[in-house]
C-alpha cells in the first residue's frame, strides 16, 4: 500500500451534529472523569471554545448538572450535546471489571460517539488503564498494530518547542517490533502536530553506545536503522534519559513502563523547581523586589515549564483518536487536552497513521526473541505483566 502523507492539513474535518452544525469539529467528552469534576471539565471546554469557533462538543455524564454547569458558560451556547450517562469509571475500578459493568459509564459513551463517527475525537480525565481498554475493544487496534502507545508532548530546545515521548503507559510491556512501530507512530504524530517533516527518533536506553541495552533494544536499533526510508524518519540511535528534553531526537520511543516512570519523575521535578523558585524570591525583600523586576522572564520561565500546558496523551494505534488528560487537570489542563483533540481532528491525523503503518513492515529475521523474566529473588514465580496507568 503507498503511504500517504502525514504532514498537516490545509483543509479541516467536517462532522456537523447536533452539538455544533456544517464545518465544525465535534469533540466527545467524559465529563465525569477526573479528580476535579465536571465543573472544571466544562471550564475547560469554554476556554478551548473560546479560542476555537469551529469546535463543538458531545458530553456525557449527569445531564442535569451538565447542563446547569453549561448554562454557565455563554461562549458554549448552540455548541454542546449532552447525552445522559448513569454511570462513572472511578480512578480505583479495574479495567476488566469497568470493561463487564462499565456498558453505560459516561467514558463508555464518551468512546462509542467516535465508533459511531458521531465526533472525531474522545477526551477524558479518567482512570487510564480503564480508558484504554474501553478503548481496545470499542474502536479496534488499526490493522497491523499489537500495542497501542500514548504519546506526550515534552519540553525541549528544539525549534518546535516540544519532543514527543512514547509510550508512556499504555502497556509495559514491548518488544522490538513493537518498538518499531512506536517510532512510526510517533514520527507521524510529529510531524502532523509538530510540522516537523523529517522527524529524528532515539530509541531510550541506558547508554549512547550501541553495545549497551538489552536483547530487545538492540533489535529495535536494527529495525528502526532499516525502516528509515520507508518510514520517513531519521534514526539518531540510542538517547539518555537526560536527552529527552535536548535537541538531539524529535521523537523519543520506549516502553510503557520506562517512559510512565520518566514522565512522573520530571512532572514532580517541575513542581518542586516551581516551589524552590517561590521561596527563592519570597525569601527577603531584595528578592521580592528582584521577582518583581524579572516578573515578565519569570512568568514565562513557568509557563514553559508548566505540564498543564502540555497536558494530553494521544491512544495511538487505534480505528479512532481518544486523548487521555491528566486525571487531576485544573480547566488549563482541560483546555489544552482538549485543543489538541481538535488540531488532531482537523489534520485527520489518525487516517493518515494508519496509512504510514500500512506503508512499512518490520523485516523478520530482526525480530528479538522473547527475554527470560529476571527471577524473583524470593523463589516466587513472576506475575504476568499488567498493563500499566498513568
């Protein structure tokens, strides 16, 4: 199959509902997922409506309070569906229990809009490993595709602003064909959302030096080499964990577990350098007077900075875009989750993926053999890997 391309779109998606009409871009919302509620969901959706006149929403949840919350908001006037959902997927429900009795959860009609292409796009602040699976078994994995991944955006110094990391939670397990496919995953969701047209991919390993890693990195290396030209990606090699936020790679790929790990550790790292700065300058009055002299570079030091604004996942792999916020988004957070879902949608981005994944095929004789698990040293066997929930 010829690979189409994946670089932005001039033209945008049109899905006109009862939400919005002719020309607009329909978003399903969990209104009822995250910590915060659907009060700041709702907020959320006014400040990305605010900035987006061709936006529109399905939400679904308690249709009574959704609609006094919405009545709120002027700005979403004429642009808001609300469907009725009884149920709510909590942040502590398993997966395989939400996927048996969660039929009629407001996330499970969040996602079923999107199969129905009712909306282009499903966002929710809910519990992950739920949304995922809800998610698997709703749209399908696109053809080809063993693993989904989610992909974040990272601050870094490249002229963009941003790298993309993947996966960052959705299965903590992956092997070197898996691996490959992340790559071209991200590579494509790079270059519709970044603009970058040649996207730059590092494999995660402990080391630069291409004699470091495990079995599977080592076969991943391999295939990414080969899938170069076919996939329209320039692989840098192996990075660190210190090169994630550098200019070296566009697209960073590891396993579900590694990359959760890497993504919480810099998120807490953030906040505890916004704190360490708020001390700083409030420390005496020379300080103060300092920060009120630097207030424009400080404010913009923390706004780079700050996860809220780069807040969405992307469920790449699937036969439909959903965008995972951070469970304890504030409405920023939502809003820009939300922003995201709408630039995907209108680049038709998840068609053009599935075209990029159909246009290259992972050389067999490269693929890893599976690992042994390391032993427990307590004489136990190990447990089967589950997936995991960022």
């Amino acid at each position: 199959m010829t690979a189409a391309s994946d670089t932005p779109a001039s033209s945008a998606a049109t899905m006109g509902t009862a939400a919005g009409g002719p020309g607009r871009i329909t978003i399903s919302v969990d209104a009822m997922g995250g910590d915060r509620g659907p009060a700041a969901v709702v907020a959320g959706l006014a400040l990305s409506a605010d900035r987006n006149p061709d936006i529109s929403f399905i939400l679904h949840g308690d249709k009574a309070a959704l609609a006094a919350l919405v009545a709120r908001r002027p700005v979403l006037a004429g642009r808001c569906e609300i469907r009725h959902a009884e149920g709510v997927v909590t942040m502590n429900d398993k997966p395989a229990q939400v996927l048996r009795s969660g039929r009629n959860s407001s996330m499970a009609s969040a996602i079923e809009a999107v199969r129905a292409h009712q909306a282009e796009v499903a966002v929710s602040c809910g519990n992950t490993g739920a949304l995922m699976v809800l998610s698997m078994t709703r749209l399908k994995k696109i053809e080809g595709v063993k693993r989904p991944a989610i992909a974040c955006y990272w601050p870094s110094r490249n002229p963009q602003g941003y790298n993309v990391l993947l996966d960052v939670g959705a299965d903590v397990r992956a092997d070197a064909p898996d691996l490959l496919q992340y790559a071209l995953m991200g590579a494509s969701y790079a270059r519709s959302s970044l603009g970058v047209e040649r996207p730059r991919v590092g494999l995660l390993n402990v080391g630069t030096e291409e004699h470091k890693g495990s079995s599977t990195i080592k076969a991943a290396a391999e295939l990414l080499a080969g899938a170069q030209a076919a996939g329209k990606f320039a692989f840098v090699g192996n990075v660190e964990g210190s090169d994630i936020p550098s200019d070296k790679a566009d697209v960073i790929v590891t396993d579900g577990f590694t990359g959760n790990v890497a993504l919480k550790t810099a998120e807490g790292t953030a906040r505890l350098f916004k704190d360490f700065f708020g001390e700083a300058f409030r420390s005496t009055p020379f300080a103060r007077l300092g920060a009120l002299l630097a207030y424009r570079q400080i404010k913009s030091l923390i706004s780079r900075t700050d996860p809220r604004h780069v807040n969405g996942g992307v469920f790449l792999g699937l036969n439909g875009t959903v965008v995972k916020s951070h469970g304890a988004a504030d409405a920023t957070g939502i809003a820009a989750a939300v922003n995201l879902a709408f630039d995907l949608a209108r680049h038709d981005f998840n068609q053009r993926l599935a075209h990029r994944l159909a246009s290259v095929e992972a050389p067999p004789h490269a693929v890893a053999a599976p690992e042994k698990p390391p032993e427990d040293p307590t004489g136990r066997s190990p447990e089967k890997p589950q997936e995991g929930n960022p």
